[in-house]
C-alpha cells in the first residue's frame, strides 16, 4: 500500500478542481459522478456506466438485481479469484452453485472449463448466472466464446472486471463482453483512485435498474431492494483524475515489463504476456509460472514479490496457487526495484 504512485497531472488535476466541489455545494451525485459516466461510456463504448463506493457493490447491485427481477438465483464463480466474489454472492442472496476450475497458462478458465462447470450444473439454466474475473490485468483470452455459449444456453454473464480497467481483447473493454460487469479502482489495483469502482452494462434495462438501485430508488419508490452504493463527488474527482492519465499510467508500466521480459525470455521463464496480436492488458501484474515445479522451487531465489493472485483455490485444489508468483511493478516504480528482482531471476537459474 505505501507504494501507491499517482501521476503528477491527476494529482494537480485533482487539486485544481477540489475548490469547485465546496463552491458548488454538491458532496455527492454531482458533477464528477456524471463525468465518470461520460468518461467511461465513451472509452468503453457502452451505453450505461455508472460509478459506485467499490467493484463489490456494484456486482452484489447486479446480482441482486437479476435475481430479484429475473428469477437468477445461482452463480457459479470462478475457483481462482479473491475470497471477496464468493462472500459477494451470498451478500447479494444468491446461490454459490459451483465453482469453474482454471488454467495456470491464465489464471483463467478456458471455454472447455466453463461448459464442464456447466454440465455438472444440475438445476434449471434458465436460474443460472456465471461471474467470471478477468485476472492480472488481461482479459479472460476465452471470453468472446465463453459470451457466447452463454448466450446459447440462456445462462447471465457477469464480468468482474476489478483488473482490467483500460485492458482489451480485439479491441473492446473488460465488462462489454456479457451482460455487466464492474471495475474496481481501490488503491491497490492497476488504475488506482484509492477506492472506488464503476458498473458497465450496454443493456439499459439493467442500467436502469443498478442507477436506481444506488440511490435506493428513492424517487420512483418501486424497487424493494437498493442501498447507497455511491462514491462521494471528492471520491468520485480523485478517479477521474487518474482515469484520465490511464494511458500514462499503463505505459509506465509496460517499460518495467519489458525488462521482465527480456529477462524471462533469456532464462526461459513462463510469464503471461500482456500484449498479442489481439490482447491488450494494462500490466496489473507481471505473472512467472512454471507447470512441473512450485515457484519455490522453480524461482528459489526470489524473494522480491507482490501478492499473489492468489495464493489459494476456492473449490477443490489446483496447482495455480503454488506454481505462479507476481514480479512487482506498479507506476512510478523504482528502477532499482526492477534490478533487484532481475538479478534474483538470474540468481536462481
Ligand atoms: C478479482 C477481484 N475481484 C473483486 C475485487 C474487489 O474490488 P473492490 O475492493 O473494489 O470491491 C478484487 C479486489 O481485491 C479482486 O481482486
């Protein structure tokens, strides 16, 4: 946490415009809630974006909207994600109906793991919800044909999209690709405002419903269920301010990766690239893995890492857990970081 770098222009951004908050005596569901939603409609071309206090609130808003309003009661949820997706799914009163196994190659389920969860699904699909988290700051390489067996089989596809603000996959943003999905910009994460996330839906039905489930319906008053999911306009400034720079902030990164790889690549260390021909991530992490040995065995000189993602399984076990580790790189990192962490890859080959 004490590394957390903004660039200077969102800083100065954010201090240019705080005065105009006090002066228009608006603290909340003002100005900047509404220029978050521009922002984000028009970055990633969709029709309803709206901006709430984290990633979580905005899927248990979703969850609970589809289940109340369209009988979807069961969630299936990837096994390798944050312990946070399993506890959003019984806060939004849902069913954890199973968990989708994943691939160490991405941290991701692939289409084959999705339509084996689904098989062993054993109720009525016309309930079913899947929530599948894009994971590193890539997009889920799969999600184009996982989107569209769902689509075939009438079962809600909900993206947590936590990682992977300002990532695509040919060409379209993270939380387009199925029914909904949020970002998260908490402190840690790629694009980090401190706290914060957004809902992103192109069906405005559903866009509808998350608007006035964030403000407890309180005008129309026909909705039973709603909260106060809403970043306040000092919040919602600060993402603002950094999304603006999010270019900025991903090419900063993608210079120390670039060391990583080069590095990786003479030793012959697996990483997860973050750029293909048709995949453009945003370097939340920088993955090393290895499929026959435990990272500690296989990397036991390096000792300079962030936190996992993750260093367990919901579900039965995998190997994911034990067999990846994350190199640091956040914005504005120290070079002499990325050299240590480079000698401790040679040191260990
Ligand atoms: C995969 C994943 N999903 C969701 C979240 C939750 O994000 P937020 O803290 O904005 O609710 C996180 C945060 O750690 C995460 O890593």
């Amino acid at each position: 946490m004490g590394m957390i770098k903004l660039p200077q222009g969102s800083v100065s951004f954010f201090k240019e415009n705080l005065d105009d908050i006090f002066n228009s005596g608006n603290l909340a569901e003002g100005k900047w809630n509404k220029e978050i939603s521009t922002f984000i409609n028009s970055h990633c071309n969709v029709s309803c974006s709206v901006p709430t206090s984290s990633n979580g609130s905005g899927l248990v808003a979703l969850m609970m909207i589809y289940k109340t309003y369209y009988n979807r009661m069961n969630v299936l949820i990837q096994s390798n994600t944050m312990y946070g997706v399993k506890t959003m799914v019984y806060t939004s009163g849902c069913n954890l109906s199973g968990y989708i196994d994943c691939s160490l190659e991405t941290l991701m389920p692939s289409i084959e793991q999705v339509r084996k969860a689904v098989e062993q699904f054993k109720g009525d699909k016309k309930s079913l919800m899947i929530l599948l988290s894009h994971i590193g700051g890539i997009i889920n390489p799969d999600i184009e044909k996982i989107a569209e067996f769902c689509r075939s089989e009438n079962i809600i596809l909900l993206e947590d999209c936590a990682h992977s603000y300002g990532a695509t996959l040919n060409g379209k943003h993270s939380g387009t690709f199925g029914d909904g999905g949020a970002f998260s910009f908490y402190a840690t994460k790629s694009i980090p405002a401190g706290e914060g996330g957004v809902v992103i839906t192109k069906n405005n039905e559903i866009g509808e419903l998350v608007k006035r489930f964030i403000i407890y319906d309180r005008f129309e008053q026909k909705m039973n269920i709603g909260s106060n999911n809403r970043p306040s306009e000092i919040q919602a400034l600060l993402i603002y301010s950094v999304l603006m720079n999010t270019e900025e902030i991903i090419e900063n990164k993608k210079h120390i990766a670039e060391q990583y790889i080069k590095a990786c690549e003479e030793l012959g260390i697996p990483y997860i690239k973050q750029i293909s021909a048709f995949s453009s991530g945003n370097y939340y992490k920088f993955i090393v893995y290895n499929d026959d040995k435990p990272i500690l065995e296989f990397l036991p000189k390096l000792k300079t890492k962030t936190s996992a993602v993750y260093d367990y399984t919901l579900g039965s076990k995998n190997k994911i857990a034990s067999h990846h580790a994350c190199l640091p790189i956040w914005y504005g990192q120290e070079n002499e970081i990325t050299k240590k962490v480079i000698k401790e890859l040679y040191e260990s080959k």
